[in-house]
C-alpha cells in the first residue's frame, strides 16, 4: 500500500468539490460530478481517491444534518427529525450530556459555558470541548500579542472526525498539530475566550478556522486558550510574499471565492467581522480560512468604544462614526482583494496609523495597479466605495467571482489578459514588515480630533 499525499490529495479534493458547485446549484448533482471528475483524475491513485470519497461522505452527511438537506428522516432511537442517514445531531448532543459529570476544567463558568456549547451543537468538528492538559504535548510559544498568546502543540487524540452510531462513539483523527490561543482580559479572564468561542458554535462553517475546544495551559498565570486547526502555509500576507510569481490568476480568484464564502457564513448570522485583514486568513493547502472572529459583532450592536485591526483595511465611515456594518466588512474584502494581485501591504507607504486615518477619511483610495484585471478593478471599486449603501452585499460579491472562476475555466481570455499586464508588473516593494494591530484608545472625539 503507498503512502497517502495528504497535502496534495486535499489541494486536488478542494479544486474538484469546489470546481463541481460552479456548475450545478443542486447539491446531489455537485457531488454526481465530484465522483466522475474523481474518477477520471490520472494524478491520484486508488487509494488516494478512496480517502476522496470518504471524506466526501462524511462531509455530505454532517451537512445534511447542519443545512436540513434532502428528505427528513424519523430518529429509531430519539423520535426526532434527522437528515443524515449517518447519525442524528440530537442523539449525539444526549450522547455528549451523559458525560457531563465525569470531566471539569476545574471552573465553574468554563464547564458551564462547554457544556452550553455541547447543548447547542453536536456535529463532528464544530463540537466545543474540554481538552485536558495532558492530551497536548510539545507545547511551544509562536506569537506573543498585547491580550493574547498563541502557541503550538500536537493533540494527541486528535479532532472528532465522525460518529459511529452503532457503537455509540467518536470517532478521532488521530495526533496532530494545533493552535492553543489565550485571551486574557485584565478585567474579565473569561470573556475575550467567551466571545470568540461562541461565534465557532454559531457560524459553524467550513471555511472559518475550526475551534475544537478550551484547555489550560500550563504556565505561571494557568492561562485558559481555545484550541484550533494549525496550519502550516501560515496567513494570507506571508504566503502571498512567499508565492508572488507562481500563484496563477486561478489560484488568486480561487483564494477571494473562499474568503468571500466565510465571510457570507458570517453574515448570514447577522453578524459582524469587524477585523478583515490579511493576517486574519490562513492557508491550508489551496484553502482560506478566516479567523480573528473574537471581535464579531451582531449587526444591530454597530458602535463601538474602541476600534480594533488594521487601518488600512477600514471603511471612511468606520474611522469617522466608530460604527461597523456588513458594508464595512465588504470595503475590507475589497482591500484584501486588491491585495491579493498587487502583492504589497496597502498603503504601506503610510506607517503613523493616524496619519493613513486622516487620509482615509479625506478620499485616499488606493492605486489600481495595472495586474489586476479589469473585471477584478470594477470589483475592488464596487466594495470600496465613499457611499457604504452602494457598496455590494457578499451575495452579489460571491456571485461575482463564482463568475469569474467559471470563465477561467471556459475562456482564455481572462487569462490572457492577466498574462499580459503580469508581465510588464513587478511590485515597486516586497518587504516582510513586522505586523502589529492597531488598538485606538481614544474616545470619539478624541480620535475625529486626531484624524480631521
């Protein structure tokens, strides 16, 4: 039996799920074409396809329950409605209430709030946990912020993959490498920790950074952090620095179509980013995955005491009235997007924040740079522009660039178009400058005083 190339087989199972949705909104016939193109692939072998098929199938079936997808089914064993013939959500949330009383995390609020979670969601990978100790190992510092720490670790049992109902057990991954993320607030330690976890609970989505549970790690403080997918191409900025000349226009249209979806995950809940930034995506394999949801917000709670993130990636109105909206998040999408083709960080001719405020809010746009396709500029125009109410939705922007992809795939004269203006373009500047988030402490007026 040969080895598996996992990172090669996920990169070709991505490219065909995702190349199968563009052509058929039903999503049984996606999957009908999935299985043909899977089949017809020469670069995969068998046992390569099969590993394929399976993760299709899990993946059809947890969606069926998440989405209520095809025909309700009568439970044998709760009497409720399921959609998956693989298992029942409700049975596995029983399941998962029966234990209960035989773990702790040693705190009252934490158990409380996990055992919450369990009540509301009990789909394989977006089930929220407590992770003891024990079960991570080579734990190690990778970055250390003003509020938050992030380490790496290998999570011996690994990730709930799957159940098996008839045995009436998870089933797990198996070890592998996570990210530990702790928050700590000097006034609330439980808080920062709180509100990010929720929103993995309520987006529940493929394409946001999975969150599999709350452990302590062992340091002078016992810092609670959330335990996450750790992934090894790093975020959107290094790997775009990284990967400038051989990302093709497929793989930089491919890469905005998955932003664009989570960040629709994330609206469709009524919800808020509020911190669009390039180092807030990360990469697996072909894969963006968007993270930093602690700063989510409802959209009926728009204004706001503080401004956290990026500036260059913050609408005039943000910076002027401290009030987020879905159309804030859509002028951020643009900058990523412009991003994405021009390779340099935007504006970064600009260091002093408050200075690039100012400048924002005076009309400062940013150059088209001639790479980018006349399709991707009218886009990039559309999401950043003055009037936050002439700005696309995230439906109109998805609908856009699954438009886009098709053509790449139909014609050659996207292509063509960005080969041409690719050969004359090189970025004026490729500088892997150190990142820092900008925290504004000012009160409004304070801050329209710095910036007007």
């Amino acid at each position: 039996m040969t080895e598996i190339r996992k990172d090669f087989v996920s990169k070709t199972y991505f490219e065909l799920i995702y190349y199968s949705e563009l052509y058929s909104s039903n999503y049984e016939e996606a999957i009908k074409l999935f299985n043909k193109l899977l089949y017809e692939n020469s670069e995969l072998t068998q046992e390569e396809k099969q590993s394929c098929q399976e993760r299709t199938l899990r993946n059809v079936e947890r969606e069926k329950e998440l989405f209520k997808r095809g025909e309700p089914i009568k439970c044998n064993n709760c009497n409720l409605t399921r959609y998956s013939t693989r298992y029942c959500e409700n049975c596995i949330i029983k399941y998962l209430k029966s234990f209960f009383g035989t773990w702790t995390s040693g705190s009252k609020i934490i158990d409380e709030f996990l055992r919450e979670c369990q009540s509301n969601s009990g789909l394989p990978l977006h089930i929220m946990e407590w992770i003891p100790s024990d079960q991570l190992e080579d734990i190690t510092p990778l970055v250390k912020g003003g509020i938050s720490t992030v380490y790496i670790a290998t999570w011996k049992r690994g990730a709930i993959l799957d159940f098996n109902e008839s045995k009436q057990e998870f089933v797990y991954s198996g070890p592998h490498k996570v990210v530990l993320k702790s928050l700590n607030s000097p006034d609330n330690p439980y808080e920062m920790i709180f509100n990010e976890a929720k929103k993995f609970v309520q987006i529940r989505s493929g394409d946001i950074v999975n969150a599999y549970g709350i452990t302590k790690i062992k340091t002078p403080d016992d810092h609670f952090a959330i335990v996450m997918n750790y992934f090894s191409d790093g975020n959107l900025r290094d790997y775009l620095i990284k990967n400038q000349s051989a990302l093709s226009l497929k793989d930089r249209i491919f890469a905005i179509w998955r932003i664009s979806l989570a960040l629709s995950n994330i609206h469709q809940q009524d919800l808020i980013h509020c911190n669009l930034h390039s180092r807030n995506i990360l990469l697996y394999t072909n894969r963006c995955l968007l993270s930093g949801l602690g700063s989510c917000r409802p959209v009926n709670n728009e204004s706001a005491d503080k401004l956290y993130g990026a500036v260059p990636y913050m609408a005039p109105e943000l910076l002027k009235y401290k009030k987020y909206s879905q159309a804030t998040d859509i002028y951020g999408l643009g900058v990523l997007i412009w991003e994405i083709f021009a390779i340099s960080q935007p504006f970064d001719y600009i260091p002093d924040s408050y200075q690039l405020a100012r400048e924002i809010v005076c009309g400062l746009k940013l150059q088209m740079v001639p790479v980018i396709p006349n399709k991707i500029q009218s886009l990039i125009n559309k999401c950043m522009d003055e009037d936050p109410l002439k700005r696309p939705t995230i439906e109109q922007v998805l609908d856009t660039i699954k438009s886009l992809y098709k053509e790449i795939y139909e014609s050659q004269d996207l292509i063509t178009e960005y080969e041409n203006k690719k050969s004359y373009y090189s970025p004026s500047k490729i500088v892997v400058k150190p990142y820092t988030q900008v925290v504004h402490k000012s009160s409004i007026i304070d801050l329209n005083e710095k910036i007007l």
